[in-house]
C-alpha cells in the first residue's frame, strides 16, 4: 500500500483499508464502513466510488508543480491547463473539474463534435482555453468558431491540410478571424503501451512538409496571424522522462521554426502523457513511471525556456492536456465476492478394494511432498492425475472413481501449498501452484468496469478492503460474472512484483469481503461495454467530512435491465407484453395456475426494474 497508494489509502488498525484526506490530517475513512453504510441506503456493490478531495488533489498538484517549476527555471510565460474529455466525459467529473479549475483558469479539449457540445455548455474562468483536437467536419467547424464569438478562448488545432481548407472556407463565410492551432507530428517516439502515437507514423497531426506548406497557405490566406498555438502530443502514459524531454526539445524547435516562418505563437500545447504509476514502482514500464509530477513538469519548462531563451523568443503559454493524472487516482471500484471455488481438499478420499493402483499411486505421493523432493511430487501429482483422466475418457474407470482421483489431487494440492509456504526455495513450484490457486467469483463484469485490463493488460492496485491484519491464507484469481473466460483478473501487483494471484482471506458465512481496484478514473467508463448485457455499476462520488466520515454528493444508480435492454433495441414493455402472453397460453392449457402465473409476472418485472448484477441476497 504505502508504495503505490501515493498517500490517498492507508491500513487502519482495526485492518480496514482507509481513505486519507489529502487536505488534512483527519481521520480516515474506511472503506468497508462506507461500503456497509452505502449498502443500508440501498446503494449495494458493485459501486464505483468517487472520492472528490482526490480529484481536487490532482488539479491543485498540477498546477502547484508547474507554479515552482517556474520559479525555479525563472519562466516568464504562464501555464494554462486543459482536461481532455474523452478520459472522463462523465458530467459528475467534467463540472467539477470545471468548478474547482476556475481558480487555475483550467481549461477543457475536445476532441470530437459531443465533447464540444459539453465543453460548450461549461461555465469556465474567461481566461481558460478551450482547445480543439480530433477530425472535425464542417458543423464541428462552424460551431467552435461561432463560439469565439461568446466569449470563449476557442483555439481550432489543424489536424491535416484538408482541415485548413475547411476552416478558411467557413471563417470566410462568418467573416470571423479564427484562432488556430497546429498539430505538429515529431519524428521522437517514446516507449509505453501508446507508442504508437508518436512518431512520423502516428496518424495525427501535419509532417514537417505539412507544416510549411500549411504557412504558405496561410500567408497567402492572409490568416498567417490567426496561427497563435502548437500542438504535440506523445501518446498517453509515458513511461521515460527522458522521452518527454527529448520530445519537448524536438517542439520547441518546430516552434522556433514556425515562428520564424511568421506564425504569431504564444502557446505551446505539450499535449497529454504526464503518466500514473499503478503498480508503485517508479519504473520506465508499462504501468509505472520514472517520474514524479513535479519532474515532469520541471524538465517541460525547463526544455522550453532554455530553447526559447536560445532563439531570443518570448517564452510562451506552456499548455498540457493532463488527462489520466487529474482523473485517474479519484475513482475505485468495489465489488464484493460472491463465493469461491477452492483448489484444495483437506478429505483424503478413500481407496477401495480394486480401484485401479493408479489411484493408490497418486495418494503415495503424500509420502514425499517435502524438501529436495517438492518438484518431483508435483510432477508425479499431475501425471498420475492425468494418467486417471485419460483412463476415464477410455471407458476404463468410472465416474466415481474420476471423482475420488480429482479429490486425491487437490487434497495433494493443500499438501502442496503448505509445503511451498514452508520450502525456501519454492520459487518454481509457487509459479507452478499459481496454476492451481482458487477462483475467487466478483460481483462485476471485467468488460463493463475495468475493460483496459481485458484489453491492454493494464495493472491496477488490487486489494482486499478488510481483515487488512489478518494473514490471507488462500491466493486467487478474480472472475467475474460475465460467461466469458476472458472476464477474469489474473495480475495482481504486490510488494515484491506482479504476481498471477492475489493473497485473499478465507470467505466467512454472511460476511461481505469486498475488493478495491484503485485508479479507475481515467478512460474506463465509456470505454465498457454491454457484454453479456451488464451495465453500468452504481455510481456514488463521496466527499470526506474531516471527522473520519463521508458525504454523499452525487448519486446515479446503475442501468436497470430495463434500460440495457433498450440499448440492444428492445422494448421492455414488448417483452413483458410477450412473456405475458406466454404465461397466459400455459395458464390454458393448464400447465400453470393462477398463482403461478402471479409470482411469475412479478418476477419478470421486478427483473426488467432491478440490477443487472447480483442483488444483496446474492
Ligand atoms: N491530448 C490528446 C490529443 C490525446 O490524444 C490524449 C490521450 O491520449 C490526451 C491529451 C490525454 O493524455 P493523458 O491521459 O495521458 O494525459
């Protein structure tokens, strides 16, 4: 915890995992008792769970780095953050992000025609910047220079030479002088899971040929002044910090160029990249970073202003486009365990008088499951386990006897377990057993809540929210409900590396064990999906009351099954009309009563108005 949790979670004593309160030093809050008080107001798991002083932390910090990095490098030009919608569209986020980020003139980008419509319904500070990223058409065009005219500091960013001709063409039309951008492909890349969006080969934003011939048409356009901003971005999530300095570098150079080419540039747009590290190891990997906010900012300004004091050019507005670092720490989803299936047996079965000896030998293993001897038990474990396997697919032992072997095996599998937990140097053999760890079965669905882990193998920190000091005696991987086997978590990150299993406690009957996945804020909502018609989880955002409680600001309670099945075009009330009819053809013939038909109608309705996922009752 204290390596990844950056100070927001801590352990309490009573073994709770807590929330801090990043403004002060208040007590925490734990998280199962906000579980267990948002379940009594019938607010049940899966819940994702926002907690606004984090989201508030983030903007402060944000601008609090760039403040000193400009006193430290002496910048003379400003910073003027935006949030990029697409991390987190969701209105709970954008207006409080807006709110909060007045003081820090904080702007938004956008980067298709929905996101500006939500850019454009915010009440911003009148210095913040509202920056146009993504293909736009001639609406997208024609609204966001309109907007100018509001009062709004629209800046459209040149995505391709056909976008000029667009905005010439419809600027012209609303005799309006439109304020541009350009987006700027650098030859740099950077190591990381979005590589591939730096580059000459990512697919945005104009070459170096490009960017010339887009200054001789403005020139000849007469908008050579209109071009005031430029725009680059590395990709999300950059690992390396000396990639986002050698980045920058290759900017500022562009915007050297550009200015000597005539452009008018005040802003300098770094776009996003500033990186979240998941797993606590400050590592140039997937899933960490080598760097802290404040070096990253720190080697930015320092880049810029040492570039621009070597041209004898004024230091620019440096804008960045920090969406995972604002949004991605202020959410956790917490689902609770169903039930489990275990991969152990402590009943040894019994050996009847002409059970096939390979049942016999298998058991004998037990003999020496210890010492220099633990591989080669295992060994001899799993192929006399097969050997049985294979003779029943041959016909030539029964059922019964399958199922005294399987529990033989996995009674030798706790055996094993044990044994690797005592074995020093068990390493192989716990890589092997990680094969044979429990199923631990979440409330969720993997495809809905956390789809980059489905789909980028993104690591999260993953825990236990309670019992915190009680040893966890059993490792699981974590499935979901989804009928799909891919709706598993099987990487879990702990203190000594990324693991296939995570440390559990054994279930108690009628007790809730809920797990945390932290760091959900960032591109999970909208990226889940339907599959198999689980929707959206409830959604709660809480604020910490400095007493050791919470508040509730925000509720939006999950889709109902109803309104999925709307989203794959159903009517539910055809649907219930159907079954109705249904029911009514086996009341006829006699087939159900009128009782039946009763419960049978109220079941199916209370199904279309309740939860997709499992209820309280489990
Ligand atoms: N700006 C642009 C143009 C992007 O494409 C992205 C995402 O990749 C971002 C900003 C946000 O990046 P990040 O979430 O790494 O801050």
């Amino acid at each position: 915890v204290s390596s990844w949790s950056d100070g927001l979670v801590d352990v309490a004593d009573s073994g709770d995992l807590a929330l801090r309160n990043p403004h002060d030093d208040s007590p925490p809050v734990s998280l199962p008792e906000v579980m267990n008080a948002l379940t009594q107001r019938g607010i049940s798991a899966p819940i994702l769970l926002r907690v606004q002083p984090y989201l508030d932390r983030a903007l402060d910090r944000l601008h609090t780095a760039f403040d000193s990095a400009f006193r430290e490098v002496n910048y003379k030009g400003k910073y003027r953050g935006v949030f990029p919608i697409k991390v987190n569209q969701q209105s709970d986020v954008v207006e409080r992000l807006t709110e909060v980020g007045r003081q820090y003139h904080f702007g938004l980008e956008v980067g298709s025609k929905p996101e500006l419509l939500i850019a454009l319904s915010q009440t911003m500070s009148p210095d913040a910047l509202l920056i146009c990223n993504g293909a736009k058409d001639a609406g997208f065009m024609h609204l966001a220079i309109l907007s100018q005219k509001l009062g709004f500091n629209t800046i459209i960013v040149l995505e391709s030479l056909h976008e000029f001709e667009t905005v010439y063409r419809i600027a012209t039309e609303l005799d309006v002088r439109p304020t541009l951008g350009v987006r700027i492909k650098l030859t740099e890349t950077v190591t990381g899971k979005w590589q591939a969006s730096s580059g000459d080969r990512s697919v945005f934003g104009l070459s170096a040929l490009d960017v010339v011939k887009l200054t001789a048409r403005l020139e000849e356009t007469g908008l050579m002044d209109c071009l005031v901003l430029q725009h680059t971005h590395l990709g999300s999530q950059v690992p390396n910090i000396m990639d986002v300095r050698r980045a920058a570098t290759e900017a500022c150079r562009f915007y050297v160029e550009l200015t000597r080419l005539g452009a008018p540039l005040s802003y300098m747009d770094l776009g996003g990249g500033l990186g979240v590290d998941y797993t606590g190891e400050r590592r140039p990997d997937e899933n960490s970073v080598n760097y802290t906010v404040n070096e990253y900012c720190t080697n930015l300004v320092e880049t810029v202003a040492y570039a621009m004091d070597d041209a004898g050019i004024e230091h620019p507005t440096i804008v960045t486009e920090s969406g995972r670092f604002v949004v991605a720490q202020s959410a956790i989803f917490v689902f609770n365990i169903l039930g489990a299936t275990l991969y152990d047996n402590s009943e040894k079965p019994e050996v009847h008088e002409g059970d096939h000896h390979l049942l016999s030998d298998l058991l004998a293993v037990e003999g020496y499951i210890a010492g220099a001897r633990l591989q080669e038990a295992l060994n001899d474990a799993i192929y006399y386990r097969d050997e049985i396997r294979a003779l029943f697919r041959r016909g030539q032992i029964d059922l019964q006897l399958l199922a005294r072997a399987e529990q033989a095996f996995l009674y030798l599998l706790s055996r094993f377990k044990t044994a690797a937990k005592l074995e020093d140097s068990a390493g192989q053999i716990d890589e092997q057993l990680t094969g044979f760890v429990d199923y631990y079965h979440g409330n969720f669905s993997l495809f809905q809540s956390l789809p980059d882990v489905w789909a980028i193998d993104q690591l999260h920190p993953i825990m236990p929210l309670q019992r915190l000091n009680e040893e966890p005696t059993r490792s699981a991987v974590l499935t979901d409900i989804t009928c799909d086997s891919d709706g598993k978590i099987d990487q879990f990150v702990l203190a000594d590396g990324v693991s296939g299993a995570l440390p559990v406690h054994e279930l108690r009957k009628d007790e809730d064990y809920y797990i945390g996945v932290f760091f959900v804020g960032a591109y999970q909502e909208t990226l889940g999906d339907l599959h198999n018609l689980f929707g959206d989880p409830n959604v709660v955002t809480i604020s910490l009351d400095g007493e050791g409680g919470f508040d509730i600001e925000h509720e939006v309670e999950g889709d109902t099954i109803a309104q999925v099945l709307s989203f794959v075009e159903y009517d539910p009330q055809d649907c219930l009309a159907t079954f109705r009819k249904t029911v009514e053809k086996a009341v006829k013939a006699g087939k159900v009563n009128a009782a039946e038909r009763r419960t049978m109608m109220a079941a199916y309705k209370d199904s279309l108005a309740g939860s997709t996922y499992f209820g309280t009752d489990g």
